[in-house]
C-alpha cells in the first residue's frame, strides 16, 4: 500500500488539480462574477483589490448557500476567505510536498500561483482527496 502511495504520488500536481478562476473585485454581486466565470469557462473566483493582486477565494460552499434571487445583492468579498501565505500554492508543487503544504495549512480552497506570482487558479481540496482515492484505487502496474 505505501509502495502504490508512493507510486502515485507525483501524479498529484497542483497544475493539473487546479479549477480555472476569474479575477473580481470585492463588491461585485455574486450573480455578475457567475456570469463572468461562466463566460470564461471557470469553475472558481478570486477577490482581488484595485491593482489585481489576489485577496481572498470565494468558498464553493458559500455560494451554493445563496438562493439565485438574492445573488444580485450579495457582494463575493462576504463569500470569501481572505487569504493567508500558506493558502498560497505554487502550480509546479506536487506530490508529498503539495500534501504537505495542504496540511500545513488546512482549507477548502487555495490560491494556485505561478512563478511569477501570476493567478493560476484555485485548487480545492475535494478535487485533490478525488485524485488521490482515484490514484490509490489503480490497480498495480
């Protein structure tokens, strides 16, 4: 069991794992940040201030909690979790290292950043528990 763990640990990278997301302010309406991610084509949102640099990710489970006739007047900075360094995840990190920062800090969500400090995405931590049950249930090479 250890040796398939070990086997199968490196196919868990942060790049791979991470939903696509859409840079918005903190007092846009939820219902106009869905519109701009459905647009796009991403599964996530991120609060940035004027300047664009990333201050909190909207939580999946918060807006699901919001009925569609009050999403006009929720502003996402309500739905979000601001966000601390370790909530902050480099795309190249994977494997152990990556478990271990998850564990580091726990979360439902984490910022995925590039190199050069750029949006990546968000990566939620269901998606990474779904892949590795995924990678420990593969039968043996």
């Amino acid at each position: 069991r250890m040796a398939r763990l070990r086997e199968h640990l490196p196919d868990l990278r942060a790049r791979t794992l991470t939903r696509r997301a859409v840079p918005v302010e903190s007092a846009t309406p939820l219902s106009e940040a869905l519109r701009r991610a459905n647009e796009a084509g991403a599964r996530a949102l991120v609060v940035v201030d004027g300047q664009g640099n990333p201050k909190g990710v909207v939580r999946e489970a918060a807006i699901v909690g919001v009925p569609e006739h009050r999403r006009p007047w929720v502003a996402v900075s309500g739905l979000a979790q601001d966000l601390t360094d370790g909530m902050k995840v480099p795309a190249e990190l994977a494997g152990e290292a990556l478990l271990d920062r998850l564990k580091a800090t726990p979360a439902t969500e984490y910022l995925v950043v590039e190199e050069t400090g750029e949006i990546y995405g968000v990566l939620s931590t269901a998606d990474v528990e779904r892949a590795f049950v995924k990678a420990m249930a593969r039968p043996e090479a």
